[in-house]
C-alpha cells in the first residue's frame, strides 16, 4: 500500500508470530524519511500529535495525500514526546466536553484504526475533592460529563478508600472527602501515538519531512500563504496548516499574527520502576499535583505550570518543591521513592485556556494552537477537526467553537473562571 | 529547643520571643519621601531596605515611600500618635497586633538564618542597620539587623508565627 | 532564576508573581472595541527578549518592569514600572 516503493507490514498476530521466530531482526523501517518535494496541496507545519493527525485523517477521510508534515527535529521531540499521557473527558463546560468526548471516542477506535498499539489504558482517573464545595463544583461537572455521554460517578470517601487505600485520608488541613471517578479516563503511550499516526500517515502517502524548520511564509500579490521558506528550501502548497504548539506564537510571528497566547513551561517527573502501586490516575484536589504508574512501572507525576513566560525546555525548582510537597501531602509513601528524572516542555496557554482550530485571517493559512497542558488527549480529535477544515473549509461541528472570534465576541471557553492570565489556567 | 515562645539559650545562640512590641506601616502620600516626612518626626527616614532609629523607634523600609514603624514602648497609642504627627504627608495604620518579633543573636544566628533566608547575610552586604522583607521556607518576613553580634529581629504575621518557629526548631536542631 | 529588585536587591523568582508583558497604558474607556479587544488578548509572545511586569509580592510589593530573554531566562534590567517605561 506504499508509496515509491516502500513497503508497510501490516502488523498482526501473524507479523509477531513470523518476526518471532526470525530474532525480531527483520521488522522493516515503520516510516520512511522523506526528502521535501517542489510543492504540495498541504503542507503541516509541527510533527507532533496533532500534526500527523492531522496528515492522516486528511490522507485517510479526505483522499487528500499530496501532504507534507515538516518538523523541525525529530518527529515527537516537542511535547508530544513529553507529556504525563493522561487521556480524558471530564470537562464541565459544554464546547470542551464536547470536543473532548469525541477525542475519547476516537482513543477507543484508535489501535484498530491506526493498526498500531498505542498502549490505551482506560485505567480511570480520580479527582479528589476536599470541601462541600469543591463537592458541589465536581457534581455539577459530573453532570455535564453524564450528559455527553462520557459517564461520572461521584465517590464517597470509603469508595475512595477502597480504590487507593495508600492516600492521606487523615490529612487535618485537607481530608479527602471523596472524588469524582472518570473511569473511561486513562493514559496511552505518548511516543506510541506519534508513531502511530506517522508510520499510518506514511502508509497512505504522506510526506514526513524531519530536521525541516519552516522559518518563512510564501505570500502571493494578494498576500495569501502560497507556501513555506524551510532551511531545506522553498517548499509550495495550496494551504498551510500551523500545529506547533507551544511555538504557534512564533511561527504565527512569521506572517505578523497577533495570538491570544502565551508560551509557558510545565514539568513532569518519573521515579524509579516499582510494582504497581497505583491502581489509576489520581489527583489533588488541595494542591497541584496530578499522578499515574506507567507501563514500565515508574511513577508519573506532574504539577502546576513554572508561572512565567518560557520558551526553555526545563523547569525552575520552586515547582519541584511545590509538586513534590503535594505528593507528601496526598501519599506520604512516595517519599520512598526515588526520582529518575524530571523534564519541561512548552506549552501554548492561551486566554480562556482552551483551544483554537480555525482559519487565520490570512487566505491559505490555518491554524491548530492553545492546546494548553492538556493537548495530549485532544490529539485524535484535534487532527480529525483540523483535517476537516482544511478539507472543507468549514468547522468540524464538534470544534465550532473552538474559534478565534470567540474572544472578540466575549463567547469565551474558561473553565477555571480565571480570566485572560494563561498562567492561572 | 524554643517552645510557646519561652526562649532559649545556646552557646553562640539566644533566640527569644519580644514582647508588646508596637507596630504601624507608613504610606509616603504622593510626592512625599523620607525626608519630608522624617521633618515631622524629628530626622529623615531613609530609603532603601534600611533602618532608621528617631528615639525609642525605629523605622525600617519595607518598599519605595513604605516603612513600618516599630517600637518596644507599650505604647497602645503608638500609632494614632505617628498619625496625627504625620498627618498630610504620610498615610498610617496600626499593626500592632499584626505581628509577632523574634530576636535571634549570637555567633551562631547568621548561620542559622541562613538556612532559610535565600538572600547573603555577610556582614559586607548586611549590616546593623540592613533590612529585608522577604521569605522563609514561604514564610513572609521582615528582617532587620539590631548589631553585629549580629543580633537579628524577625517580625512575621501573627497567624503564621507558629509555623515560623516550627522553621526555626527543626533547623536550630539539626544544627 | 534571580531577578535584582531595584528596592530590594538580588531575589529569587519565588518571591515574584509574573503579571505578562508589559504592554503599556490600557487604551482608555472611550477606545474602540478593537483596540480593547487587543490589549486584554492578544500578546506578541515572542522568543527572546521581553519587557515584562513582575509584581514583588513577597519583597517591596511594587510592580516592576523587567527586561529578560524567555528563551535563556537572562535578565537584563529590573526597575520600577511606576518610574515609567524608560
Ligand atoms: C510536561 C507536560 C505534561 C503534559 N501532560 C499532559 C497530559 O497528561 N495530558 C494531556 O492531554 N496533555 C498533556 N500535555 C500537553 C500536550 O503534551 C500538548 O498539548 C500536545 O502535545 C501539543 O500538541 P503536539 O503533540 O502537536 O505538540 P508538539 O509535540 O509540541 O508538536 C509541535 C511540533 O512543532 C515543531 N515545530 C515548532 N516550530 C517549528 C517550525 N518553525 N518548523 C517546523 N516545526 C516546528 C516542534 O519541533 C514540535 O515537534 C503535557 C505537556 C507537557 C509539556
Ligand atoms: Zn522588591
């Protein structure tokens, strides 16, 4: 089903069972590296998730493949490759759940589809509450959820107790009264999904083009995006589509955007393989601290973002302190734990804190942006809305409003109630 | 070991809870300074994270045209008396019951303020007379320097007092 | 990250809160909503060196107006935000 002479294995029972007995030697190459073309119909800047999502549901709903997805390093060297892996649906506002929910349906469909094992594991995830209020807030969020069909079921604190027996109940200042369980909330393999969806793309004839940096647009009489200047050349389309997370501003910077954004870094953490311990995904409702087991078996946890403006790919110590403070607070046994590593990645927060999938006021280019902390789990239905709308050039109906003029017009997505401060997103 | 703000005593250490200690911040009212505003009171506040002393107060600056004015008088109309005194010039409220002072002194007290103060306490950039507002394992705090034995006042919010001492227990123990 | 208070000297960001670009006076009530709209949303977010608002909350409690590259976190000037922008 390759293009040009590469051929894709279609993996099975049958591939493992034959690669088995040959010393697993002879597993051809997943994708090949491609080397730029003159010109395309599309071209995505960013390969991370969202990009080649993006290039595969263009290739495989739209019979659109004269397609190039540029990187600028390696394919999954952006967050994709370093984000907590947390997939969900669990929002309490309308044109979130909405879109999150359809981003979960597709999770559920996605090994089959891709013919890829990207490890999704509907472990659940517990959200801890800690007052009558924050009760109330997770009931009126459970619903939301309940009526989009994602499902949330409130849990009392001996329900709690029973599903993680090792928290801090006892905790004086902030005893866990319950939590609200999302149980077909859960984590895939970060790496797995980027390629995933590169090696699928590839299959159906997409370009995928690394050490490519797009660094300048091609603009016609009328000003319209008629291509992108790479340090790999020239390279024509017909549109443009941006999926470069935390640089959208950046890239977006090119043809003079001004974005409702802020690029910001958060951290992550990983300790040391253990047995499994936790059973799912927890987290604090009293402080920022979020936490899961991986596969391999080291605890995988996170906090709130470093609070300023970064376009460095590490983290400060303050929130070290912050994150590790509030995993001794809500499971004081993993003070035993050692911590392997710990890493940062950018991320675009924008002004309400949630995302942006639409045209730009410039013909040709389209933008897929302000995916926040949380773009990870939006990746299936971010690619399946932004192919829609390139193919198309109109919004999906799951991603209508997830829109540029909602700012202009007040019609804003803010969950938290925060206000236009992307760092208290 | 320091507890219900009793005291203690060391070799090289003395840490000890100040009792009835009067507070009250001054606001610098527009075009006001250290100057204008120290003529009411007989001297010049000075600017900067520094301590003036005008008699039995002492005035230490907290941030541009602010000081909090502090004095072991007793006084209960300390602030009222700053306050018809500064009127026009100068904005004053009273905090006396706002916060609790440590003195800490001795060989010894730099070290252990060290251990939670993230800014050099080196007698070459801190002295008698130098002032900080700053933090102690996120504690808000004001430091000032009373001389060079070095003795050091600490005045923290009330309410988080207890957690101050807390800091200063654990850290004086594993001296 | 340390940023030098022009009050109060070399500190740890943790005594700061971040409070984004600085992006000058407020366009006055009677703008038009444009103009508005642009100054609450939209921000430059650029790599490299910024001017922005840093609010010392656990020092001096002054807004102050520091130059730095959100790239490499160099800082290269701290002063008072109410001493204007230059
Ligand atoms: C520590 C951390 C934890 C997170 N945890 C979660 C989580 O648990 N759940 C969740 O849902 N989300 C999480 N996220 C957020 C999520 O990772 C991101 O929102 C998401 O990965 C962004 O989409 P992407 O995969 O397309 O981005 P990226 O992988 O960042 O892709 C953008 C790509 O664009 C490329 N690029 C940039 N500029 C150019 C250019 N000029 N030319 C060519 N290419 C360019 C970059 O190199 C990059 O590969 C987390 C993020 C971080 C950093
Ligand atoms: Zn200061």
């Amino acid at each position: 089903m390759g293009r040009r002479g590469e051929s894709f294995m279609r993996y099975s029972i049958f591939s493992l069972a034959r690669n088995a007995i040959s010393g697993h030697h002879r597993w051809p190459r997943q994708w090949p590296d491609a080397t730029p073309r003159e010109a395309y119909s599309i071209i995505i800047i960013g390969g991370g998730g969202h990009g080649l999502a993006t290039a595969y549901y263009l290739a495989s709903r739209h019979r659109i493949s004269n397609i190039a997805v540029l990187e600028k390093g390696w394919i999954g060297s952006g967050s994709a490759g370093r984000n907590t892996t947390i997939i969900r649906s669990n929002y309490g506002l309308h044109e979130n759940e909405a879109f999150y929910e359809f981003s979960m349906k597709l999770w559920e469909g996605l090994e089959q589809d891709l013919n890829y094992n990207v490890m999704v594991s509907q472990r659940g995830i517990l959200n801890l509450y800690h007052s009558d209020g924050q009760r109330d807030a997770y009931v009126r969020r459970g619903n939301t959820m309940v009526m989009h069909g994602a499902g949330a079921e409130l849990l009392d604190r001996e329900q709690t107790r029973r599903i993680a027996p090792f928290l801090n109940f006892e905790n004086a200042r902030f005893p866990i009264m319950g939590g609200l369980l999302h149980r077909r909330g859960g984590t895939a393999r970060h790496d797995a999904v980027v390629w995933g969806y590169a090696r699928a793309a590839a299959a159906l004839g997409v370009n995928i083009i690394q050490n490519c940096t797009v660094t300048g647009f091609q603009r016609d009489s009328q000003g319209a995006v008629v291509g992108v200047e790479t340090t790999r050349g020239p390279i024509r389309s017909e549109k443009v589509g941006m999926c470069v997370a935390g640089h959208t501003s950046q890239v977006g910077s090119m043809v003079g955007l001004k974005l409702p954004i802020e690029s910001h870094v958060i951290q992550a953490f990983v300790t040391e393989g253990l047995k499994p311990v936790i059973p799912n995904v927890i987290t604090f409702g009293a402080g920022h601290f979020y936490i899961s087991q991986s596969d391999k078996g080291g605890l995988v946890f996170g906090g709130d973002l470093d609070g300023y403006k970064s376009y460095a790919q590490r983290g400060n110590m303050p929130v070290v302190e912050d994150v590790c403070e509030g995993g001794m607070a809500l499971m004081p046994m993993i003070g035993r734990a050692r911590i392997l590593r710990s890493w940062g990645g950018i991320i675009d927060m924008s002004m309400d804190g949630s995302p942006i999938i639409d045209r730009t006021p410039i013909d040709g280019l389209y933008l897929n942006g302000a995916w926040n902390y949380g773009g990870f789990k939006a990746t299936p239905a971010s690619g399946y809305c932004f192919a829609y709308l390139l193919a198309n050039d109109t919004p999906h109906e799951t991603a209508a409003a997830l829109r540029f003029d909602r700012f202009r017009e007040g019609r804003l997505i803010d969950e938290k109630g925060v206000g236009p401060q992307p760092n208290l997103h | 070991m320091i507890l219900k703000g009793i005291g203690y005593v060391d070799e090289g250490l003395q840490i000890e809870e100040r009792q009835n200690v009067a507070f009250a911040s001054i606001l610098a009212r527009k075009n006001q300074n250290g100057e204008t505003i120290g003529e009411l009171i007989g001297g010049s506040l000075r600017e900067g994270p520094l301590t003036t002393i005008l008699g039995d107060t002492v005035y230490i600056g907290t941030g541009p045209g602010s000081w909090l004015a502090t004095s072991s008088t007793k006084a209960t109309d300390f602030a009222d008396n700053l306050a018809t005194k500064l009127a026009g010039r100068a904005s004053v409220s009273d905090q006396s019951g706002a916060y609790c002072v440590t003195r800490i002194t001795g060989d010894r007290a730099r070290h252990l303020l060290q251990r939670g103060v993230a800014i050099n306490l080196h007698p070459d950039v801190f002295t008698t007379g130098c002032a900080a507002t700053t933090v102690i394992a996120h504690i808000a705090v004001v430091i000032w320097q009373i001389d060079i034995s070095p003795t050091y006042d600490i005045a923290t919010f009330r309410t988080y007092s207890p957690d101050f001492r807390h800091w200063l227990a654990h850290s004086w123990r594993s001296f | 990250m340390r940023i030098v208070c022009p009050y109060c000297g070399d500190r740890d960001t943790e005594e700061f809160i971040f409070r984004g670009e600085a992006l000058g006076r407020h366009p006055g009530l009677n703008s038009d909503e444009y103009a508005m709209f642009e100054h609450v949303y939209h921000r430059t977010n650029l790599s490299g060196k910024t001017s922005e608002h840093w609010y010392h909350v656990q020092g001096c409690r002054n807004w102050i107006l520091v130059e730095r590259d959100t790239l490499t976190h160099t800082i290269y000037s701290a002063r008072l935000a109410k001493d204007g922008e230059s």
